[in-house]
C-alpha cells in the first residue's frame, strides 16, 4: 500500500524538528560543561598560584575545608602521608575523579621553588548535581519540544497539503464530456496554479478532440445510411416488379435480412462510438423472442450452423426494457464467436435473470480473458481493442455493448472444457 503524501511531510518535517532539538541540546550540553570545566580549572589554577606564593613566601600550612584541600610534598618525602588520591600521579594532573559519592577535581603541579609537588582538592559534588539536574531538563525540554514538533509538524504538512488536496478532489470531479467545467487556478502558490492552468489545457485539447470525433460521427452516419437506403430502396423496386424466380425469391430475402443486419450493426456501432445512451430507442421486449430471432439469422446466414444451437428457457415470459439492436449484436457476436471457435454445439440457457452462452472449445487465452474480466477500465479496452484478432474483436463489442445497457459480463468458464459467458440481466419490464 503507497503511503500518503501527508504522512510524508509529517515525517520528514518531524525529523528536521528532531535533528535540530538533538543538535541544539548537544551543542548546549557541550557548551555548559565546557564553561564549567573552564571556570573550575582556572579557579584551581588561581588557587595554586596563590599556594605556591605562600610556600615561597615560607607561610604555607596544610589546608582542608569542605571544598577545598591542599597538601604541599617536599621533595624526598614519601607520599604516604598524603590522602590516596594525591598518591602516584606524574605531574602536571588535572582530572575529575570519583570518590565514594564525591567528585573531585584534582589538579597537581611540580614546584622548583621550594623544590616538591603540591596538590589540589576541589569537591564539586554540588555542582556535579547541578549539572545532571541541567541535563535532566534538558532532557525534559526535549522531550517537550518533540512533542510539540510532532503536532507542529501534522499541522504543518495538512496545512502544506491543503491546497493540493483542493487540487486532487477538482480534478476527481471532472467529469469527462463534451462540456467540462474548468478548475479553479486562483492559488497562492504557483507551482499548483501551473499544474491547474496545465490540466485545463488538457481539458480543453480534449473536448475540441471530442466535439472533432462527434462531427465525424455524424458524418459517418450520413455516409454509411446512404448507400444502405439506396440498398434498400433497390430491393424494394426488384421486389415490386415480382418477375423474380423462387430461388432469387430467397436470395432477395438473404440480402434484405444482411442488409437490415448491416443497417443494425451501424446503428449499434454509431450509438457506442457517441458514447449517448438514447432512451427513446428502448423498448419492452420478450427475451425469447431476441434469443430466437438471432439463432433464426445465424442459421439462415450459414446453414452450417443449423441444429448446432440448443436453447433452455425456464422463463418463457422474462421481458426487459432495454435497445433491442444492442441486445440482437450483443448474442449475435457471443454465438458468431462460439459457432467460430468449435465444432460441437453451443447451449444458450436463460434462467431468471441471467443468460448463459456455453460452448465446448479450447477455452479463451489468459490474456483475452484478463482483459474481458478488467470492467470499468478504459485502459484495458483500449489495449484489448489493439490485441484481439479479427475472431475475437467481437467479444469487445460484446463487452461495450453490456456496459452500455448497464448489463454485467462474467466469464464463468474458461478452460480445455469450454468457455461459458454469463450476462447479468438488468432493468426486467
């Protein structure tokens, strides 16, 4: 699952907002101990210069007070009498030690005059508490900030991402057609003005693209119905003359029957490419009466399919209000397609509101059916329209014609066994 721009931003501003609390504390912390250790060792640094005046000056005496220790060691002298922390230390020395639960800052010089080693206690045991009370807020205060970075930073990125949230939801609510309202380009920012004022550039090339392919469909539609009105009208004159034989008699009627199945098609054809459903064209009609009649053209087209085709109704009487050309080529084009691809039978059952096209060849190749099953998908029609042969091209009409009536297409079988189409039957009379 993609994450979402939003949780993005939270992230990525929180990090910032941890990586300079960090940094701030780190530096802070540094600082103030470095602070500290200078003003003790210069402190204890003072102190030794002073001591170091009174042993020249011969007024030094042995001191020890609750902060402060110094212990003057002549030279040749053993160190045994001096506490243990001042033992076996090679001058010069400054460092913090531990003792018990004290802190001591050491520091030991070597004297020329008067020759020996003279050496300095600080306890800073109070200030050592002071320091990790300091760190603890200091670690308060982070925490704090952080806390108050997270929500600063979800403020942030939903205000950051509100603008592009307007966006997105303006252009999920295009709704494509001929007419296409524009989106709003009035933003503060102008990198999203540019991707508005680009998208209804893109709206605008594609209902000058759309108003193009309605023109050339009405063309289309002038240019095809003509030649068939002539067709017909032919057929009407040969007919009246009646000085044709019997055979001819049937052939007239093949070609009428051809001519009406051209004249239908094109009608289907030019509705699906207007991409219009027009209700005044829907009628009630008996399910039977369009299975029947379809059978009846095919068999009467090519007498090899007589007999091939069996039909099983257990509703007789099933009406539905819908197109009855688009419903005549959309079983036209399933039982061409069967009839086409095997050699035994095909069985057409209809039972409630479902209509069944089994028939008993190889099955489909996964990649026909993968397309078919892919409803709602205009991409998948538009590759499925560049894959299929001329065998199966039907089956994408079958397909556009069931998305037109607002019926459902499911491959329900697909196999070495056979191939079974079920059409769910919608708006029943």
């Amino acid at each position: 699952m993609k994450s979402s721009l939003t949780a993005r931003l939270v992230r990525t501003l929180f990090f910032l907002i941890a990586a300079t609390t960090a940094t701030s504390m780190f530096i802070v912390e540094v600082f103030v101990n470095d602070v500290e250790d200078t003003i003790l060792r210069l402190e204890l640094k003072a102190e030794a210069e002073y001591f170091t005046e009174q042993l020249q000056q011969g007024r030094f005496q042995t001191i020890k007070t609750a902060q402060l220790e110094a212990v003057f060691l002549p030279e040749g002298q053993a160190d045994a009498v001096m506490p243990e922390y001042f033992r076996s230390l090679s001058l010069p020395f400054s460092r913090e030690i531990e003792v018990g639960q004290t802190t001591l800052l050491i520091y030991g010089e070597q004297l020329e005059a008067p020759y020996g080693k003279l050496f300095l206690a600080k306890d800073i045991t109070i200030m050592e508490n002071r320091e990790r009370l300091v760190l603890l807020v200091l670690v308060g205060v982070a925490g704090l900030m952080l806390l108050i970075g997270f929500f600063v930073a979800r403020t942030g990125a939903q205000y950051l991402i509100r603008p592009f949230r307007k966006l997105t939801h303006e252009v999920l609510n295009t709704v494509p057609g001929a007419l296409m309202e524009q989106i709003a380009t009035d933003y503060r920012d102008q990198e999203f003005c540019d991707i508005a004022e680009a998208f209804n550039r893109f709206l605008s090339a594609l209902e000058h693209h759309i108003e193009r392919e309605k023109s050339f469909v009405k063309l289309a539609s002038h240019e095809l119905r003509t030649p068939l009105a002539v067709m017909s009208g032919a057929l009407n004159v040969l007919e009246q003359r009646q000085s044709l034989s019997a055979p001819d008699q049937k052939t007239l009627a093949r070609i009428r029957r051809a001519m009406q199945t051209m004249r239908d098609d094109t009608d289907v054809l030019l509705e699906l490419a207007r991409s219009e459903a027009s209700e005044s064209d829907a009628r009630t009609i008996v399910l039977q009466d369009i299975v029947q009649n379809t059978i009846d053209d095919l068999e009467h087209g090519n007498p090899a399919h007589a007999g091939r085709i069996t039909v099983c109704n257990n509703n007789l009487e099933l009406r539905v209000k819908t197109h009855p050309a688009l419903v005549r080529m959309l079983l036209r084009n399933l039982l061409q397609n069967a009839l086409r691809h095997t050699h035994a039978g095909v069985e057409v059952r209809m039972i409630e509101n479902r209509i069944s096209v089994r028939d008993f060849g190889p099955g489909l190749p996964s990649k026909i059916t993968e397309h078919l099953s892919a409803i709602g998908a205009p991409s998948a029609i538009t590759s499925t329209a560049g894959e299929l042969s001329n065998a199966t091209f039907g089956l994408l009409i079958v397909r556009l014609v069931c998305e037109r009536l607002g019926w459902e297409l499911e491959i329900a079988q697909s196999d070495n066994k056979g191939t079974e189409f079920l059409i769910h039957v919608h708006n029943r009379a």
